[in-house]
C-alpha cells in the first residue's frame, strides 16, 4: 500500500496498474482467461486477483509478473483479500477458500454458503476474516 497506486480489474481479463497522481496506466497484467471480478494489495505490497476464470492468481506489481496461480475453486471468483500470510477467495461455488500466502497450498475450505460468496474481508488489523 504505496498510496501511489490504484489497482483495477477487468471484463479484458486483465489486472491494470494504475498511477494516481498522473491517472496514467503503468502496466496490464495478463495472465486470467476470463473478466477479473476482484483485486486487492496485501500489507507487504503482493497483488492478488480474483477472476470469473475460477482461479486466484498472484502478482509482483513491479514487473507485472504473475508469480502463483491458485486453483480449488469449482465456479467464479467474486472477491479476494489478503493479509501478510493469508489470502482468501469467495465464490460463486459457494465456498472460501484460505491461501497460504507464500505457496499454492490452500487450507480447508470454508463451506456453508449456499449461494454465491459476493465479498470476504479481512478487519483492518488483518487478523481476522
């Protein structure tokens, strides 16, 4: 959270980077094969998008390199968020799924939605969801 960016996700399947105090484009990150629903940046600076594609895919925001792709979702991803060690995905498979910020691996799901997950939200000390 540099304060100096803004990032955006697309109907392109693209994850934008954007350069607040000029309104430019810094750079597009592709690598999702359907719209990007849902971006966050985590506490130490890693992009994480979340796409209708059903994966969750992680970035360096300064080459725009897609540096993990995390896969366990069976339908859309509508929302991600991260903490330093956690990532967290919902989906319209009803599900949240908990990442391990620094691997692919993912913990157990959380299930009990019977509908779509639109949104998942660390607190703002990032300690709980």
């Amino acid at each position: 959270a540099d304060g100096k960016h803004l990032y955006s996700g697309s109907g392109d399947k693209t994850v934008g980077v954007w350069n607040l105090k000029e309104g430019s484009l810094v750079r597009r990150m592709e690598g999702h094969t359907n719209v990007v629903i849902s971006v966050c940046e985590s506490p130490d600076g890693r992009i994480v998008s979340g796409s209708f594609d059903a994966t969750v895919k992680k970035w360096d925001p300064s080459t725009g390199e897609c540096v993990g792709t995390l896969e366990g979702h069976s339908r859309d991803v509508h929302s991600v968020d991260a903490n330093i060690s956690i990532i967290c995905s919902g989906s319209e498979d009803g599900t949240v799924r908990v990442w391990d910020a620094t691997s692919t691996a993912t913990k157990p799901k959380v299930v009990g939605h019977s509908k779509t997950v639109q949104w998942v939200q660390f607190n703002q000390k990032g300690d709980r969801l």
